[in-house]
C-alpha cells in the first residue's frame, strides 16, 4: 500500500502553475505554506499531514486537505481514518467509505515520490520511488468534506486509490502478509482531467474504473533510503532522500 510519501510545496503546485491563475497562485502559495505540513521530505499518512489536493470541485487551484478519508457518516475521524489512507481501486465503487467519494469526488495528489519496505530475511529496507525524468507523480485520490459533530469544523480530507502492483513494484513490496504488490494509481498527464471529470451516474463506474491502471516499470526508479520507522528513522529532512546501501540488496532498480 501506499503509507510513506515525499511532496513539496513547488511540486504540489505544478499543475496550478500550469492550468491556473498565476497572479492568485502567487497570492496563495504563503498562505497555502502555512496551512499544510509542507515541506514533505517524508511523511508517513497515520500522523495525517495537511497536503495540497486539486478536486472536481477546484480542477486547477489546490486546496488543503488532511491525509485520511472521513465519510460522511463517521461520528468521528479517529475511528475512521487510519483505515482510509489507501482505498483499493477494485472496490472503491462497493465500500460505504469510498463510494460517494468515488461517484462524485475525485481528485489529484502531486508529490515527488513514495516509499515502500522490501522484506529481507528478518529485516525491512525502504526504497524510494520516483520517476525516471523525476518530473511530479500525480495520484488519483478520493476526497470529502466531513463536519465534526462536536466542534462543526469543516474538515477536507483524502485518500489515495491503488492498484495491482507492476514488476517492479512486485520485486520492492514483497510483504509476505499482503496478498500480492500493491502501488498507487499514478496518471499520465493526459488523464488527470479524466480523473476528475464529472460522469453520468450509469457511466461513471466504468469511466473511472479504465483509469485504474498499473503504472509502467519502465518510467519508474527506485533506491533503498535510510530507515523510516523506529528509533534510528531519519525523519522529515531531506537526507530522507538520499540513497543508503545495505547488505546483499539492490541498491537501485
């Protein structure tokens, strides 16, 4: 699955720079810089950062949004969205979590790579996963608004959607405990506003079901990075990035 992702506040903003108003993405950007979590060397999605997403809604100016999918129906978030980080995209259409979502509100993720764990013998090692002309990743995502009972906040909120994993995705995310590789639904450019289109009811399931494809190996790179998790995690800062070389594993795919 998809827990552990790398995004800055200039990629973030790639496709507002191209499709949007320049003048108000240039009024925005410090206010946007002080309402989200940005800069994202790594972050992991169960402490639920605050991160840029375009919608239908907003196809071209990113609004912030928290990292967590409510529903409409949860009573309360923290019951909620640690389990709808990830939304499976062979089910998004069946599960009471996604499936509004998934009808009417869909969005786009722009980050600069993710994080995976390779199982080595009695270790776990994470690679870092970019691509190969290192331009943005855009992920397909579902979004909602959800109003706290509690307190009326207006909470923005997403998930990113998944797929079979390809080859190499299948040789780096080799948990024993998952039925097989998974990876996010990464768009070419040309599909971003097919994602986000506005679908009739009786063709929406099959419209978005054909963009929730593998994305190819041959446009992907991967290197192994410093430990993420535990005592010795490296944390939010930019070495995150950098390659680190472990015994008898590749260090790059």
């Amino acid at each position: 699955m998809c827990y552990d992702v790398s995004a800055v506040m200039q990629t973030q903003l790639k496709r507002a720079r191209r499709d949007g108003d320049i003048h108000a993405i240039r009024e925005l950007t410090q206010r946007l810089a002080r309402d989200t979590d940005l800069p994202l060397f790594h972050t992991s999605g169960f402490s639920h950062p605050k991160m840029l997403i375009y919608t239908n809604d907003s196809p071209n100016m990113p609004v912030v949004s928290q990292w967590g999918l409510v529903p409409f129906w949860a009573k309360d978030k923290k019951d909620i969205w640690n389990k709808t980080l990830n939304a499976r995209g062979e089910t998004i259409f069946e599960k009471n979590s996604f499936k509004s979502s998934a009808k009417k509100k869909r969005c786009l993720i722009q980050i600069d790579g993710f994080f995976e764990h390779h199982h080595h013998s009695k270790v776990t090692i994470p690679y870092y996963i970019s691509r190969k002309d290192n331009e943005p990743i855009t992920l397909a995502g579902l979004w909602n608004e959800w109003t706290d009972p509690n307190t009326d906040e207006i909470l923005n909120t997403f998930a990113i959607v998944t797929t079979e994993g390809n080859p190499m995705m299948a040789t780096i995310h080799n948990n024993p405990k998952l039925k097989g590789p998974r990876m996010p639904v990464i768009l070419p450019e040309e599909l971003e506003d097919k994602w986000l289109h506005s679908y009739d009811d009786e063709l929406v399931q099959q419209a978005v079901g054909g963009l929730i494809e593998k994305y190819p190996e041959c446009n992907m790179q991967a290197h192994s990075v410093g430990k993420l998790r535990g005592k010795n995690a490296i944390g939010n800062v930019p070495e995150a990035l950098e390659v680190f070389e472990y015994d008898n594993v590749p260090v790059e795919y």
